[in-house]
C-alpha cells in the first residue's frame, strides 16, 4: 500500500504577518493591495489584508513562513523604500495570546489593553531591566514573546513604547490594540482548515 501525498491545503498553516509602521502619521504609506501582492508573489495562499495598518493573514507552509518577516522586509525596502519590521504569529500562537493576557482576565477596560509582539524570545536579564514604574500608571507584563499593556491614559500618552522594549530587550516589537488583536484571532483561527 503506498502513501498519499498530502494535499497543499495539509501541508499549509495559518499566519498573521504584523508590520510596524504601516500607514500610520502619514509615514510609511502603502495600498493594502500592494502589501497583500507581496505575499501572493512570495507563494502565500488566502491571502488577506485587515484595516490600513499593516495586518495580513494568509496561509504557507512552515519554511516558508519561517523566512516571510525577513522576505517581506526586504521587498519593502527593494520596492517602495520602506524599512519596516515584520512579526508573525501563528493561529495556535493568537489563541493563547489571547487567553494568557493578564489585564484582559482582571477585567481591565478592553479599550486600554495592547499586546506588544516581539520578533524574538526577551532575554530573563533584558526582561529585569524593564523599569516598571516608567510610565505610571500604566502596567505591562511580559509572557514569551509578547507584552501585554494596560494602558489607561492611552497608547499616545504612554512612554512603554516600541523604541523602549526593542532597546531594553534588543529585539523588534509592533503594537496591537486589544480590539484588533481579537479580530486577527478571529480571521487567522477562520482561516485554519
């Protein structure tokens, strides 16, 4: 008896690319079109965008998706003069994102939550250097490769930014509003076979 060879559809896993940057201020514009094309030209299947800010689900096999942040990074640039960081996550990885957010199950207001993702596992050293008192009162809590923020006098107000944890942790982090991060585990989990 031989062996079936798995469908494309089996051998593919759903993703969430997340670019820092995107459309935002005026800076670093770019068609969603544009991004989503990226992707497809890169061999991505179902391939999607969500709202302006640089949020894209699609489907790969894992080697692919292994060198898309890199790739696509790198076609930003090539093409349309853009530096620009990529972070993925995987379906599995936004369902535990979600149900280990801290500030989401003591019943924080949903409106103040965010959830840094960084590129790359924190350092224990780099994570103790984080000053907790930096921007009170705002509170954060780092899990795995993920910050999660509690941020109630908002994100513009806050000095827990981006350039903060990549410097202190030496790595590349994005920020996702609690409210976007629910609907990416939505359309990402929607996209699983």
């Amino acid at each position: 008896m031989g062996v079936e060879n798995p469908s494309p559809e089996a051998l593919e896993d759903s993703y969430v690319a997340l670019l820092r940057g995107i459309n935002v201020g005026g800076r670093n514009v770019l068609a969603m079109r544009d991004l989503a094309d990226l992707f497809i030209d890169r061999g991505c299947g179902s391939v999607r965008t969500y709202i302006q800010s640089g949020n894209v689900i699609f489907r790969a096999e894992p080697g692919l998706a292994r060198r898309i942040p890199e790739a696509i990074s790198d076609e930003l640039c090539a093409r349309f003069d853009l530096t620009v960081p990529v972070v993925i996550r995987t379906a599995d990885e936004l369902v535990r994102i979600v149900e280990a957010n801290p500030f989401a199950q003591a019943g924080r207001e949903p409106r103040t939550l965010h959830v840094a993702f960084l590129r790359d596992a924190p350092n224990p050293s780099a994570v103790a250097r984080l000053d907790d008192s930096r921007s009170s009162p705002d509170e954060f809590a780092v899990i795995g490769n993920e910050i999660y923020l509690h941020l109630p006098n908002g994100v513009a107000r806050t000095k827990l930014t981006v350039k903060y944890f990549d410097a202190t942790l030496e790595t590349t982090s994005t920020i996702r509003n609690w409210r976007t991060v629910l609907k990416l585990r939505e359309l990402v989990s929607a996209a699983v076979p």
